[in-house]
C-alpha cells in the first residue's frame, strides 16, 4: 500500500475526528456558558434575597419598640413590611433552579436554609396581620368590658398557632451543621426565637378560644378567683388565702363575693377524696385546710377542692376556678396604674408584695390584714372592668407570669376545659406534662405557717452521668435553698415567722419535692453531702421523693435528689418548678465524666 493510497484512505477519518471534536468543543462550551450563566442567576437572586433578609432584620429596632410600645398600628406597618421583604426573598429562592440545587453537597444545605427562613417568616408574618387587624378594631370605653376585640381574634389566633407550629417543626428540621456562617447564624436566630414563642403563642390561642365564653359573651358565667401568696410557698405556687367570686354577664365584670381562708374552719376528714401518692407525700393536709388547695400539683384537682370548700360555706358552685399571685396582680397594676387604698397607701407595681404580702404581716393583726387584701382587690378589679381591653396591653403584661405558670384555670365546662387541659394555663403538673418526657418537677410546700418564703432564694441543677454498663443514667437533681431573712428575724411578728413553725421563729422550713417519670428508679437524698430521710411517693405516671430541710437567717444549704433514669444517651432533662415569689435560677444540665 503506496503513502497516497494510505494518505487518501485516512483523510475522512480525520476530518471527521476534528468535526466531533469540534462539535464535543460547542457542546463543552455551551454547558459551561450555561453553567456559568446559572452560576450567574443564582448568584444574583441569592444577593437579592439577602438583601431583602438584611432589610428584613433591620426591621428589629422597629419591631421591638412596637412591642414594648403596645401600638398595634406601628406594630401592624412593621409587620407589614416585614412579610413584603420576607414574601420577595421567598420569591428569589423558591424556582425551580435554585430548588435543584437545594440537592447537590455543602451547596444545596445552604440554598434549603435560606428559603426555608425566608418562608417561614413571610408566613408568620401573614398569618399576624390578621390578628394586629383584630387587636386594632375599636372597642368601647364607656366602663363595660367589651370583648368583641378578643372574639375577633379567636380565629386569627388560632391560625396564627397552627402556622406557628408547622414553621417550628420546618425550622427544627434544618441542620445547620454544613451552612456558612451568616445563614447557620441567621437559621439558629430565627429559629430559636420561633422555638421559644411557639409555647406561649399555642397558649394565647387556647385561651382566647375560651375567653369569651368564660367571660359572659353566651350568658352570665361565675368565675372563683383563688389569689395565692407566694409568701408561703404550696406546690402551685402559694396559699390560697384570699378568693374573689367574680360574676362576667356579657359586657360586665363585677365582684360579688370576697373571703379570706379564715371563713373556712379546718376538718379533720378531707373535703374531697385525695389521690394515694398525694396522701404518701403530705398527708390529708390538701383536703383538710382550705390553703392547701394547691399542694397538689394537679391543679384539676384543685379546682375541685376549692370549689368543694367554697359550697361548704353555702355558695353555689362556680363556672370557672382560676388562680393568680402577686406577679400577677403587679402585672395588672401596670394596666390599671397605682391604687390608692383607704388607709392611704399608694400600691404600684414596683412593690405590690410589700405593700400587700410583706408589711402588713409585720405590723397588723390578721383582720387589718384581710382588710388591705379586700381594698386592694375591690379598688384593682372596679378600676380594670371600668376601661376596654386593649389586647396587646394586656398579653405584654400578662406573657412572663403565663410563661412561668402563674396564672391556672379550671372550668367547669368540658370544652373549655379541654382547650386549657395542657400547657400554661393547666397548672403545675399539665405545666410538667407538656415539658416533654425528660421533664423533672421541683415543687416547694412551707412547713411554717408563716410568710417567711419573702427571703427563700432558689437555684436548681441537673446532672446527667452516663457511666453503666446497661446505658442507664445516673441523674441528681440539686436544689440549693437560701435565706435571706435579716438576723432580727427571730423578732418578726408571730404571723410572719409562723405560729406552726417547727423550728426557731425566723428560720425557713420546706418540703421539697422532686417528681420525676414513673419508670425511674428514685435513689437517695443528700443534704449538703450526708444522706437525709426521704418519703417516696408512685403515682400513676410520675414518681416523687420528698425531703425537708430548715434554714436559719442567712443560711444556705443543698439538697440532691438521686434518680436512675433509662436510655441515658437520649436523656434530656428539663425543669419544671413552683412559681416562687423570688425567681428561681435553673442551671444547664451537667455531663460529669466517668471515672
């Protein structure tokens, strides 16, 4: 074969070799030219979006001084701005090509998180107008109370908690573990702020769908107000000394009725059967003196008891039973501004527990006592019902004492009653249920008598040690008390230190009580490192170990309650506690090493 003859043969084959190469060349080339304009695309509608982000959390100052401002007008323009930024970044990350690249590595994690909390607030913000738009109607002023402001919200508010809801579980289900740093930082904000409203939004809307009802709208209700002093500390928060029947018909709230725990005289059978592991922990005491009513945790049964007590003096039964404290009642000071009482006393809300709780304690008999109580009551509720309700007014008075459990309602009517069966308004242990299935209570009784829990100081831990063979955890529950009470204590008057107190007058002594699971295994109690007597208790979805220990003036001891707890790497303990008259501090739980 000649070089032409083969030279002749190849040349097609090599023209035709360049041709496909040139073609794999125009087709490389208009993939990169694509890519490079996707690339591009992405680039600026994700500079977009975080434009509209940036200007979105600009809006913060705005929104906080709104907020604190309780201007559902300026609240409502913000929020409306607010949802058009979030609305249009929203749209820049929502088509179809930046949804395709939510799938591809470190990329896509990014891309996901940034529409997601672009949707999320473009939907709560939504979902808020209509409420704001509610708030904002006009409502009369002319001394009645007027609830048609709160009857236009129920169905708002209702479907502002279920969008609540969804937008927290669709948060919490983003990692942020591969974002770069300004989204992980800006998902974790958004979302830890969703996650610690979502409670108190779901409790709103329960309580706004009862309010209107239990308020009178659908005809006269009665409602038992029980008024606890934290002074002397109870499960639920305090005694129960004070009770207001309160009469709602409509558009009026009116005080009808007025009694102090003196009225009821002591039994020596209960009033009402007790469950077994309340007797096991304090006796027959919750039934048999009418300020135990909330010794127990289940504040259902509370109601009940207070109910029962209050037919015992020949009045009918109430619609409602609801209790407050004094956080409570300051919080109604800042709506209704300072009362002045007959004797003269300006009451604020800067000392409402010393002007009520604390002095009168020290100085007056207990009928001049009961006579402050009463003056304040009737002065606070005539001075509250005598104006319209401003909702926002009122949930920012009202959102930390709801948050900490301070105010508990019980109706009488099924469906109401369900609607506040569990979270904030449920009492202590619906408080405890809804915290989860790790959820550990921590409840204080005096053993007193007396008011001397003005000066008890509270601090709480968790430690989880996962050291057993069988992947159980060693759990302690450390409760540090303190007293405050100045070293004239011991002088106080009798009805201040207790006239029952079983140790020195001016000392503090309390029964502390840890409830915990029911499959738990309840160990021992230490107090300051040696091991105290303890009573244990099995109810039927909780265990409980109970402790005592005294306090002298300035003196500060520490109670640990040991527990074993299974499934110990999964075990995440959260602390429920008494509403105490002085905050309560809660340690991070602890991981001690083994060894």
């Amino acid at each position: 074969m000649t070089d032409a003859a083969t030279g002749s043969a190849g040349a097609p084959d090599r023209v035709r070799r360049r041709l496909r190469r040139r073609r794999i060349a125009v087709v490389v080339a208009g993939a990169v030219g694509v890519m490079v304009l996707a690339a591009a695309w992405l680039g600026i509608r994700g500079w977009m979006a975080k434009g509209e982000l940036d200007d979105l959390a600009a809006l913060q100052p705005r929104l906080t001084s709104a907020i604190a401002a309780g201007d559902a007008g300026v609240l409502a323009a913000v929020v409306t701005d607010a949802e058009q930024h979030a609305r249009r970044a929203a749209e820049l990350t929502s088509d179809p090509l930046w949804r395709t690249t939510e799938s591809v590595p470190v990329v896509g994690a990014n891309t996901a998180a940034m529409r997601i909390v672009a949707e999320s607030v473009r939907d709560i913000a939504a979902a808020a107008l209509p409420v704001l738009s509610a708030a904002m109607q006009a409502h009369d002023g002319q001394g009645a109370l007027d609830l048609s402001a709160v009857s236009a919200a129920a169905d708002p508010v209702k479907e502002f908690a279920a969008v609540f809801s969804r937008v927290d579980a669709s948060l919490g289900a983003v990692s942020t573990d591969d974002l770069i740093e300004p989204v992980g930082a800006a998902t974790e904000r958004i979302r830890e702020a969703v996650a610690a409203a979502a409670p108190t939004v779901a409790d709103a809307a329960s309580a706004v769908q009862v309010m209107p009802a239990m308020m009178g709208a659908n005809g006269a209700r009665t409602i038992l107000v029980m008024v606890q002093n934290t002074a002397e500390a109870r499960t639920g928060g305090g005694i129960t000394g004070s009770f207001i029947l309160l009469r709602a018909d409509g558009d009026r709230l009116t005080v009808v009725d007025q009694v102090d725990s003196s009225v009821f005289p002591h039994r020596e059978a209960p009033i009402a059967e007790l469950p077994g592991d309340l007797v096991a922990l304090y006796g027959q005491a919750p039934g048999r003196f009418v300020m135990n009513a909330t010794m127990t945790a289940d504040f259902a049964l509370s109601a009940r008891l207070a109910s029962a007590w209050w037919q015992s003096i020949g009045r009918p039964a109430p619609d409602a039973v609801v209790a407050i404290d004094p956080a409570v009642l300051t919080a109604m000071l800042t709506i209704s501004g300072p009362i002045t009482l007959a004797d003269g006393t300006t009451v604020d809300p800067s000392d409402v527990v010393g002007d009520v709780l604390v002095r009168p304690y020290l100085d007056k008999t207990p009928a001049e006592q009961t006579a402050v109580q009463r003056d304040l009551f009737d002065r606070l509720f005539a001075q509250i019902t005598s104006s319209p309700i401003d909702p926002l007014r009122w949930m920012r008075a009202l959102a930390k004492p709801i948050a900490e459990g301070r105010i508990s309602i019980f109706s009488a009517h099924g469906d109401e009653q369900s609607a506040v069966a569990n979270g904030a308004f449920s009492g202590t242990r619906g408080r405890l249920r809804a915290a989860g299935p790790d959820a550990v209570g921590v409840y204080f009784n005096d053993a007193t008598t007396g008011k001397m829990d003005t000066f008890l100081h509270v601090d709480l831990a968790t430690s989880v040690r996962i050291c057993r063979a069988d992947g159980a955890a060693d759990v302690t529950v450390s409760v540090r008390l303190a007293s405050a009470a100045p070293a004239n204590a011991r002088t106080f008057a009798e009805s201040m230190t207790g006239a029952a107190n079983p140790a020195e007058p001016g000392d503090i002594t309390t029964d502390v009580t840890v409830m915990v699971p029911r499959e738990w295994f309840v160990g021992g109690v230490t107090l300051d490192g040696a091991d105290v007597s303890a009573t244990a208790a099995d109810g039927s979805d909780s265990s409980a170990s109970l402790a005592r220990v005294t306090l002298r003036p300035g003196e500060q001891r520490t109670l640990a309650f040991g527990f074993v707890a299974k499934n110990g790497a999964q075990l995440r303990p959260v602390l429920v506690h008494t509403p105490m008259m002085n905050d309560v501090r809660v340690a991070e739980a602890a991981t001690p090493a083994c060894g």
